[in-house]
C-alpha cells in the first residue's frame, strides 16, 4: 500500500463512503437552501426540499449550477455566511465577462489543504520534499492551494511563482528542488529552457507535480525524457474550490477524487441521463462540505469518466480517467468534431517535433481551415524541402488517421512559439472573430 495522507479517508469501503456522502449530501443541501437565496428560489420553483434528498441518486432532482449563475450572483451572491466569517477570496477570470469568485471560511481553507496534502502524496510527495510552486500565486487557485497543502504535509514549499524561467531554475538547482509544481505546459518550459542552459544534470527534481490545464500522456510521457522525473496530474476548478479535488498516484490510472468532500456525477446533459461507469460524459461536482460558498451539481463542462474499481495503490476512492477536453473546447471543423488533446497526443508522439504547438482554425469562403503550427527539434530540416515535406506529410498522415480530417501542418523552428508561463491557450479561433466582426 502507498502511503497516504489520511489513511481512513481514503481507503473507506464504498458502502462507508455512500454512507458519508449521503450524510454530508443531506447537510449541504438543507445549508445551501436555507442560506443562498438562489438555491432557495430554484428549490422552492420545482416544490424541492432538502428533506425530499434521502438517497444519493436523489441528488439529480436538484438543478444544475452553472457558471452564468455564478456570474450573475458576482461576486458576493452565493456566499453562504457573513463576510466576516470568509477568510480567503480567490478568483478566475476565464476568457469572458465577470471573473468567477470562491470565498473560503477558515474551516474551507482547513479541509481544502487536507485535500491538497492527500493528493500531492498520491503523487509520491513526502515531508521530505522541497517543493517549488510555479503555479502563479494571486486570485488563482493554483499558487495558494498548492502551498498550503504542501505546508500541511510537512514538505518544504519555495513559493517562486510563475515567470523567469531562468531564475526558477537556478533557485531549482541552488535550493535543490525535488518537486516542481506548475502546468504541464509550464513544466516543458522550464525543462526546455534548463536542457537548453545544460543544467538538466544539475537538477535534483523527482517529481513533477502538474495540473490547472488538459495535457495528453504523451505530453507526459515527453516531459519524463527531459526532466527525467515521474509527472502526476492533478485537477480541480475555482468554482468548486481549487485544485485537490482529485489526483493520480504512481499507477497514473486516473486521479482519485477525494470523494468525501467532493461528490462526482458522469453526466449527458443533452438527454439528462446519468452515464455508466467507465462511459465519458461531463462532470458534475457537488462540494460536500463547503461553507463559505456552498455549490451543488456544478457544471464543469469537463469531459471524463468514472471508475469505482478499488486501485493497486490501495485507495478506494472513484478515479476520473484524464480530461480528454472540455465541451466549450470542442472544436466542430466542417461538421467533424476535434479536441485539441487529439492532435497534441500526435504530435508528442513524435521524435523530430518539438514540445510547443498552435492550432489555427479559420473559416474562408464558408469552408472551415485547420493548420497546426509545431517547432522542429532540428531546425536544419527546415532548409532540406524533401526532409521537410517527408515529415509534413507523416504528420497530416497520422493527423488524419486520428481526426479523419485534413489539417494544414506548418513546422517552424524551436522557440519561436510564444510560450506560456501559467496555462497555456494552444488554439486561436479566428472564426470567432470573424462572428464578433
Ligand atoms: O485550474 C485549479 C487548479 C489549480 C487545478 C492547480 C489543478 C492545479 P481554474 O483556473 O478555475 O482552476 O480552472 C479550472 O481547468 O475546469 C479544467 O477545465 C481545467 N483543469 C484543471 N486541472 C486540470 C487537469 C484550476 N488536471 C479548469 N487536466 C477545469 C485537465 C484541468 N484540465
């Protein structure tokens, strides 16, 4: 058995665990009624009441919460006790309109870092570890939740922040880092940027600790050649808290979601059909004991799937397979649908590409465009046109076999692709500029 965190809570036999979130659930559905005016008047609109909840799969008569609700209640609206008692704000922008807001009580801050501790020990995290959080610390879950779990593990945490990829690695070698903690995006950054330097070898990492934004087995599977550490996954969203809502451990067979606090549903909101075990759909999370700002059946728009099968590490809890997108991320190119994940597991797969991409989509003359753009690793091949050409025409071979599409392939030296140092935007559509025109 790996060691864990909080033993008991992690290992509970299923029907324990239903017994306590069926306790939990019936807790913080009467909370939320009785003191968020909006689950109140969605209750009270369908003749719902807390008390109607007595098993867990009652939870699918109360409504969704959804984003554009937390919009519309910005920023203050859902919180379910006086200012006085939120300790802690935290926000995420997105990409339009009102940032969304969470408020932590200082019971919240308590079971959040618990929950952070749990999964930064599934991903093989001791109070041994000098842990570097790259992620950027400010309004973003990322920075604070990750230092403070890591506190509460009893590891050593050297807060740098995002940005200045040089610095961070010399604090990585100086301090003698073992863990990095950033987006897997981030993450190559800094592992590009430190083979380039020559001081890979001058790095004690072990771990590389990432999540905050979709990435591919491939994309791990090449970060494990460079930095020669073993990278887990981890998730989690503003809206429900933060990150440590769930996370892989050494058998990277999906991230265990800290079930307790955090109740999963697979589900087709199209047919409003709760989804099979093992079938992809997206998720629903209810935060079980959350008090400064309740949140019921959120609607993640992240497309996964679920499996109770107790795992070899010796935890029982649900895993979630990798996000394999998100359904706004969805692309739809002349009627076929496209996830960016499908084209960044090609491209990773091969040698001669370099780690950064960008996926250009485009409408002309009515018809929808695809190009990629991806960095060579060698860039001597792109002055020999028959290499070149050879290599394009592999790349929109395998491109097509994956998305049964055509895709325009532009490959372009190292580094010239602008780099992100938090979560990384890999797709420009200029369809929608064209519509905001
Ligand atoms: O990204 C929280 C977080 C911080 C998670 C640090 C893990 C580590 P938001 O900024 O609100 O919160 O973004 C949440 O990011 O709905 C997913 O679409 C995406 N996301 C988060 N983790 C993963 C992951 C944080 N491991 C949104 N894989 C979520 C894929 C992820 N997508």
């Amino acid at each position: 058995m790996q060691k864990m965190f909080d033993v008991r809570a992690e290992t509970m036999d299923r029907k324990e665990i239903k017994e306590l979130q069926l306790e939990r659930l019936k807790h913080i559905v009467a909370y939320a009624y009785e003191n968020v005016k909006m689950y109140k008047e969605r209750f009270d609109k369908i003749g719902l009441k807390p008390e109607h909840i007595k098993t867990l799969k009652d939870i699918e008569n109360i409504p969704y919460t959804t984003k554009d609700d937390l919009r519309d209640n910005y920023p203050f609206g859902l919180l379910a006790v006086p200012m006085k008692k939120i300790v802690r704000l935290h926000a995420s922008s997105g990409t339009t309109g009102k940032p969304v807001v969470s408020g932590y009580t200082k019971k919240d801050l308590d079971v959040w870092s618990d929950c952070v501790a749990r999964v930064l020990m599934m991903a093989g995290a001791t109070d041994e570890d000098i842990i570097q959080v790259s992620f950027g610390y400010g309004l973003f879950t990322g920075g604070f939740g990750l230092h403070y779990g890591i506190e509460k593990l009893g590891a050593t945490v050297v807060p740098v922040s995002s940005g200045n990829t040089e610095r961070q690695i010399m604090l990585m070698k100086d301090f003698g880092a073992t863990a990095l903690v950033a987006t897997p995006s981030y993450a190559m950054y800094i592992a590009e940027t430190a083979r380039k330097e020559g001081v890979l070898q001058d790095l004690k990492l072990r771990l590389a600790i990432t999540g905050a934004e979709a990435s591919t087995p491939e994309m791990h599977e090449s970060l494990r050649k460079i930095l020669g550490v073993f990278p887990t996954e981890n998730y989690g969203l503003t809206e429900v808290g933060g990150p440590g809502v769930a996370g892989e451990c050494s058998e990277k067979c999906g991230m265990h979601i800290n079930e307790d606090c955090y109740y999963p549903e697979i589900f087709d909101i199209e047919n409003n059909r709760a989804m099979h075990e093992g079938e992809y759909g997206e998720m629903l999370l209810t935060a079980l004991t959350k008090e400064g700002m309740p949140i019921l059946r959120y609607r993640t728009k992240d497309i996964t799937s679920l499996t109770y099968e107790p795992c070899k590490c010796g935890r029982t809890l649900a895993r979630m397979s990798r996000i394999v997108g998100r359904t706004d991320d969805m692309l739809i190119i002349r009627g076929v649908n496209v996830f960016p994940s499908q084209i960044e597991s090609v491209l990773m797969a091969m040698d001669e590409l370099g780690k950064t991409y960008e996926i250009i989509v485009d409408r002309v003359n009515y018809m929808d465009s695809i190009e990629v753009r991806v960095e060579v690793v060698d860039p001597s091949l792109l002055v020999d046109y028959s290499k070149l050409e050879g290599l394009v025409a592999k790349i929109k071979h395998r491109l097509r076999v994956v998305l049964q599409l055509d895709v325009k392939v532009r490959l372009v030296e190292p580094f010239s692709i602008a780099r992100a140092e938090g979560k990384v935007k890999r797709v420009k559509d200029l369809r929608k500029l064209q519509e905001k025109l």
